[in-house]
C-alpha cells in the first residue's frame, strides 16, 4: 500500500509538472516554427547570416554576405508585390528611395560595419511597406534597431583597434580561469563567442530594458551568458577546425533562436518615453541625427589630421645593427640558388632611399648616432642592451621619434630575451612561441588592423612563422596585424635542430583565435612599433611591404599624438552609450531611425575615406624600379618560395640593379614615364584604356615592359598588343624547347603558343615543330623603350627560374639578357 502511496506522490510531484512544462515547450516551439517564414523571422535569420557569416571555418565572408542579399532581394520583391497598397505617389517614392538607397549601400560599402548599418537602414525601409496593424511591423522594426545598434559595435571595435585589445584580453583572461584549470585553451574574443554574445545583446539593449518583462529579459541574458560559457569551453578543448566548426553552428544556431522567441514577446505601454510636443520630438531627431553624422565623422576621420605631406623633408633612419642575427646581404652578393639561405635585409634600405629616405647601417647606439634621427629600426639584436642604452632609447621615443622592432620565433639565438628587456618599459613583447594559422597559410586568417588596414590588405604584409605577442592594454596600444583562427604554438628549448620550434600543431592547452602578430603604441611623444616576425622586411618580402612599410615610419613620425586615439575611443564610447539610450528609450519613428541610419553610414564613410587618403606615399624617387603587376589578377603566388611564386623573378630583377616592387595599382596610379621596366606576369583582367595609355606613354619615354601571357589569357591584353601589331595563336605548342643558333638545346618552354606579329617585331625566341617555325618570344621598340612578350604563363615563376637551392641557368640567363636590352635569338 505505501508503495502505490508513493508512487501516486511521485507522479503528482514529478511526472505531471514536467509532462506539462514539455507541453508548454513543444507549444512554444510549434508556434516559432509556424511562423518561421513570417515577416519578421526570416529577416531576423537573414540579419545573423549576414552578420555572422565568416565566422565558420570553410566559409568566406563575401560568400555569406552575397548569399544574404541574393536572398533577401528576392524576399524583399515578393513582400512588397504581396503586401504594397495603393498610397500617395510621394509616399511610394520616399519609402523605394530608402529600399533603394540602401540596397546600393549594401552593395558598395567598402566595410563590413557599413553593411550592417545599410542592413538597418533597409529594414526601416521594409518596416515602411508592412501594414501599419501588423505584429511583423513592430517586431522589424526592433530588428533594424538591433542591427543599428550591431553595426556601431562593429565599426567601433573596427576603427579603434585599442577596444579590441581590451575585449580581447577579456577574453582571453575569461576563458584561462574556466579552461585552464582542467588543461583547455584560451580563446581570443571571436573565437570564445564573445564578439557574438555582443552582437545578440545589442538586440536586447536596443529593445529597451522596460519594454519587456524583466523576468523575461534575465532568463535571455542568463542563457545567453551560460550559453557563451558552455561554447568557449567546447572551443576550449576542441582541437580540430571541424568540431570547432560545429560547436560555433551550434552555439549561434540556438543563441539566434532565443533573440527570436525574446523579439516575439509583446511590447509594453510604457517602454519608451516621448517628448511632450511635436516640436520637441523634431528638435531631438534634428539634434540626433547631427550628432550621429559628426560622431561617426570624428570616429573614422580624427586621424587623418595629422599625416603630413609628402614634400615635407625625408625620414633619418638608423638601422641600429646591435650584434644582429641575420646579413644586410642582397641577392646580388649570392649566386643563383643561394639568394634565399638566411635572413637578408640588404633590400630594406634601398627601398626606403627608393621613398627619399635617408638610411645609414651603424653598430653603434649613442647621444651622437640617435642625433638628428627620427626612426631606429632594430632586427633580431643578439647583443643585450645596456641599461644606458635603454634609457637613451626610451627618451629617444618620449621626444616624439619612433623605434621600429623585430624578432623571430622562440627565442632563437637569444632574441626574445634581450628584445623584452628593451621592450618591457613601452607595454610590448615577444612571447617563447610560433604564431601559426589553423589553416594552411595565413591567407584569410591575417588582419591588417585600422587605420592602415583602410589602405592595405593583409597580401601587402608576407607573414611566414613568427613570435606572437603579448601588449599591455591601454588606449595608447593597438594591434596593427593579427592572425585570426590561429594558434599560439609555445616553443619547445630541447629542439635546437629546429630553432627551437614546437611540433606547430594545435595541442589541447594552446591558446587559439585572434593571436596579435605585430602591434604599435604611444609612449610619451613618440611611438612604438614590434613585428614578432622579420618575413615582410626580408629581401623577397619587401617587393611587397614597401609601401606598408613608408605609411608605419610616417605614422611613427608624424602621426596622430597621444592624446588622439584616447579622445577616440572614449568619443567612440560615448557614441555607443548614446545610441543604446536613444533607441531604447527615445526612438519610436522607422523614419528617424532611417535618418540616423543613413548618416552614420555617411560619417563613418567619409571619416574612413579621409584617413585612408590621408595614408599615401610619394613617388618612388629611384629611376631604377622594376614594378611587378598583380593589379589584373595575374596568375602568380604571392608565396615567393611556392612552385607558382615571384621569388625567382624578385632576387634576379634586384641583381641587375633594379629595386623591385609588387604592385596591387592600375598603372596610371604606379607607374610612371621615364626608365624603369614593368613586369606583368599572366593578366586576367583585360587592361582599361587608362592602363593601356600609361603604359604606351612609360614605354614612349625610355621604359621596358614585359608581359607574359597565353592563348587562355589573351583577352586581358589582346587589345593592347593588337594595337600594336601582334597577336597570340590558339594553337598550343605545348612543352618545347628551343634550339640556340649553333643546335644546341635552348629555353625550355612548360606551355608555350605562337605569336604573329607585324614587321616591327622581332622574334626573340621561335621553336620549331616540323617544318614549321613559331616565335614565342617577340619585341620591339616604342619611342625610345622596348616592349616584350612571353607567350608562355609560367616561364617567370619560381620553378621555372630560381628557388632556393636550385635555378634554371638558360632562362636566367635569357632574363637577365632582357633586362639589359637584348636576348637571345
């Protein structure tokens, strides 16, 4: 009897109360899934799709992006043929004009934070077209609220590198305590989740905290919170980029689902307050929307006050040779195959003199070397630095000079040491690590970080395996790269054979997510800037970097003073708390929101442009310069060692005299008329008429250019060369090899066509398959230079001409023939 008694209580107590609360879930549940195609939903997933795309391992973010709009255009045009009804013509213009105006923003915005804010601004104008009586309308309109309030977010974290740095050491320390204890990893802010956690609360912060339920709007937040807990944990201990793949769908799979059933939830009466009069509500929109287009203006554009120009006098370089690691050595005092053993600098200042640098190599640190100087730069020192040297140092930088260092990896031959010891004072150092992608190589896994990342791209900057770094967070610091989905792979002192590198592979324990390559900071007057990796100012790495390089040094020496990216990020702050006060509490018109929306797009916009023009070097001074062409997406590596790389090209145009430089420009922009020789390795990118005529006018003055192409490509440079008499065949000769005069073996050719040119060119190099002949090599002059095409798509790359440790001695040979005005027949 007492066990039925018992049981009877059980099932009273226990399984009835749960059996209704899985009721009252599923019912909950079936309601969202009934309404998952409405309005407001799909446009909500749309929103975390385009916001959160990229963020998964695998996939781009310029995909998701296009996939949200190619979606949403469609989506949008059926809603308003389903849901338009017949209103005045002025009303139907203004709301196509917001839809419209935004949708190009969408399209054309340069930054991903500016698409977000068009994202906003195109809601409203969906909110616009919705029937004034419906739900959706009001629960769209809290979406274009969120997602405005998300894109300041995004643009702040962007524009003030020094706020990452903070959120990110947050981060970092956050998932430490709960991971370590148990042997997991610390986690940067992307990777834990946290950057996604800020994202969603946006929604609930501009949703306002009164106009929900409180009881409601904790259980969000706690599970939120507990949500995030749970996925940096997982991340913590996942060790393959598949299961951390997973775990972040998953993570934001669910976090998406409880900002849906929070924005569902009804409205309260008194969730915002309104002005008394009609008067006041415009005089606050008018005060408002002023203050959001000077805001974002003085954001992005406060920087751009203090670059100088160009004419002003050069930069006074010392490159303090403090018993360092490595050689000033260039290609040209190696032979062919030899050029890339060991760390060279021999190019670093020929470029900056190529910029009207004033440059001098000296061992020596004192009162009278560091006079009349504005930069030191110092490479992996062997030496330790006194403690009177450290002191001139400091004061150096405190008067207002810049100090510019780099080391390598895991403390190799002492560097991390004695960097540390100079660098402790200025908040920065090296850590005993390797900095290494999750993927293979850092392409899409590199930031360049603001304000120069408005000008470069992460290809502007060769990162290989060097030290990560440890900065002090401080608004007078900021991370200028920082490699994403990335590790930090500690050292391993017993592997002298391998410099003292770990295993570089991700362990359980390592620290992964945003790892910060190279970073800058204020100190007193002046600034500092630490690289843990030498690769972008290495020989082959400067073709690259030069002009990265030039805007660091004018940044360190005459950019913004300290007390500019403090005032910005405590403005950029301010402008944050404003927006989440005025949306959660002042804002109820969709038309005030749009205004607002719009000029933040516009401050924001402007402001960026500004700085990024602000950034620009002047002319390359050397008459010398070889310019490389990966403007017209040319079929070339950027990895100069890989089978398809430059590197062969670069060390051999540097031992015929020339300073060579990769070019991402059209040629109206990079080259310039005069002597000089222009390299364009296999263009996809048919020239424009404003390439074709720069070129035709660097020829006509005494330049040389050489291109290199194939029947496949042709059409990049068919109207080009067909102006001037020559044509590609479609008939593919395939793998040859020519014959020199005498019948012996000649330049071996890998995919080689015919060309047919006029008189005015010469065949430099012909093959011949049966009984006929075929040039594959032809000239000729225009004005005073010489232009030359290859008609073969791999014949400059690096397995073609020059690696490390072997070479090709016929097409060096034959190049460097080119190079002094002739080849061989």
């Amino acid at each position: 009897m007492r066990f039925f008694d018992a049981r009877g209580h059980l099932r009273a107590a226990v399984l009835i109360p749960m059996r209704r609360r899985i009721g009252a879930v599923r019912s909950a549940l079936q309601r969202i899934l009934s309404r998952a195609s409405s309005f407001a939903y799909f446009w909500l997933l749309i929103v975390g799709l385009f916001l959160l795309s990229g963020q998964l391992g695998g996939i781009s973010s310029a995909a998701g992006h296009l996939a949200a709009l190619a979606i949403a255009v469609a989506f949008t045009a059926y809603h308003l043929c389903r849901e338009h009804r017949g209103t005045g013509f002025k009303d139907w213009l203004f709301k196509i004009a917001i839809l419209g105006g935004a949708l190009a923003g969408l399209f054309a915005a340069p930054w991903p934070y500016l698409r977000v804010l068009c994202y906003a601004v195109w809601m409203c104008g969906l909110v616009l077209w919705s029937p004034a009586a419906s739900d959706d309308r009001q629960r769209v309109f809290r979406v274009a609220k969120g997602s405005f309030l998300a894109g300041i977010l995004l643009a702040i974290l962007s524009l003030i590198p020094s706020l990452w740095l903070f959120l990110n050491a947050f981060s970092v320390r956050f998932t430490s305590f709960f991971n370590g204890a148990a042997g997991g990893a610390s986690l940067g802010a992307s990777a834990s989740g946290l950057v996604v956690l800020l994202i969603l609360g946006c929604f609930i912060l501009a949703d306002g905290f009164r106009s929900k339920k409180p009881s409601s709007m904790c259980w969000v937040i706690a599970s939120l919170a507990l949500l995030f807990i749970h996925h940096a944990a997982s991340q913590g201990f996942a060790t393959t980029e598949l299961a951390r793949a997973v775990g972040k769908a998953a993570y934001i799979g669910i976090a998406a689902l409880l900002l849906q059933w929070y924005l569902m939830l009804p409205t309260s009466a008194h969730g915002y307050t309104r002005p008394a009069s009609r008067k006041a509500r415009r005089v606050g929109a008018l005060i408002a929307t002023i203050g959001a287009l000077v805001g974002a203006l003085f954001i992005a554009g406060l920087p751009s006050l203090w670059f100088r120009e160009p004419s002003e006098p050069p930069v006074r370089i010392l490159l303090l040779d403090h018993g360092m690691l490595a050689s000033w050595s260039t290609p040209s005092d190696k032979p062919p195959g030899a050029a890339f053993s060991g760390a060279s600098f021999g190019l670093l200042p020929q470029h900056l003199r190529a910029y009207g640098h004033e440059t001098e190599i000296s061992s020596k640190l004192s009162d009278a070397e560091l006079q009349d100087r504005d930069v030191v730069i110092i490479i992996n020192p062997g030496d330790d630095f006194s403690e009177a040297e450290k002191r001139l140092l400091s004061r150096f930088v405190a008067d207002g000079n810049g100090l510019l260092a780099m080391g390598d990896h895991t403390d190799v031959g002492g560097i991390m040491r004695v960097l540390n010891g100079l660098l402790d004072p200025f908040g920065a150092g090296l850590r005993f690590d390797s900095a290494v992608p999750a993927q293979t190589g850092w392409q899409g896994a590199l930031q360049v970080n603001h304000p120069l990342r408005l000008r470069y791209d992460p290809g502007d900057v060769p990162v290989s395996i060097g030290a990560s770094l440890w900065v002090r967070p401080r608004l007078a610091a900021s991370p200028l790269l920082v490699g994403s989905r990335a590790f930090s792979d500690p050292g391993d002192r017993e592997n002298t054979k391998r410099a003292l590198l770990g295993n570089l592979s991700y362990d359980r324990g390592e620290s992964y997510g945003e790892i910060v390559l190279a970073a800058a900071c204020h100190f007193g007057k002046g600034k500092v800037a630490v690289f843990g990796d030498t690769q972008a100012f290495q020989n082959t790495g400067m073709s690259f970097s030069h002009g990265y390089l030039f805007s660091l040094i004018e940044w360190m020496v005459a950019g913004p003073p300290t007390w500019v990216p403090v005032a910005t990020a405590i403005a950029a702050l301010c402008f944050l708390g404003s927006a989440v006060y005025f949306l959660s509490r002042r804002l109820t018109s969709v038309y005030i929101l749009a205004l607002l929306g719009a000029c933040t797009v516009a401050g924001f916009l402007v402001g960026s442009l500004l700085t990024a023009g602000a950034i620009t070097g002047p002319p390359l001074t050397e008459s010398e310069i070889a310019y490389v062409d990966l403007g017209h997406n040319n079929i070339a590596n950027r990895r100069t060692l890989a089978p398809d790389g430059l590197g062969g090209l670069l060390v051999n145009l540097s031992r015929q005299g020339y300073v060579p430089v990769v070019t991402d420009e059209p040629f109206s922009a990079s080259i310039r008329p005069g002597r000089g020789l222009m390299i364009s390795i296999v263009p996809t990118r048919p020239f424009s008429a404003s390439d074709s005529a720069s070129l035709r006018a660097f020829l006509e003055t005494g330049g040389t250019a050489i291109i290199s192409t194939s029947w496949p490509y042709a059409k990049a440079v068919s109207a080009f060369l067909g102006a001037l008499g020559l044509e590609i065949g479609n008939t593919p000769l395939g793998e040859v090899q020519a014959l020199t005069p005498e019948g012996d073996p000649g330049l071996q050719f890998t995919s080689a066509w015919p060309l047919y040119g006029s008189s005015d060119w010469v065949s430099l190099c012909s093959v011949k398959i049966g009984e006929q002949e075929f040039a594959v090599v032809a000239q000729r002059t225009i004005g005073e230079g010489l232009l030359v095409v290859v008609a073969d798509e791999s014949f400059f790359l690096t397995e073609k001409l020059e690696g490390d440790e072997f070479y090709n001695e016929q097409t060096v040979n034959f190049l460097n023939g080119l190079l002094d005005g002739g080849g061989e027949s």
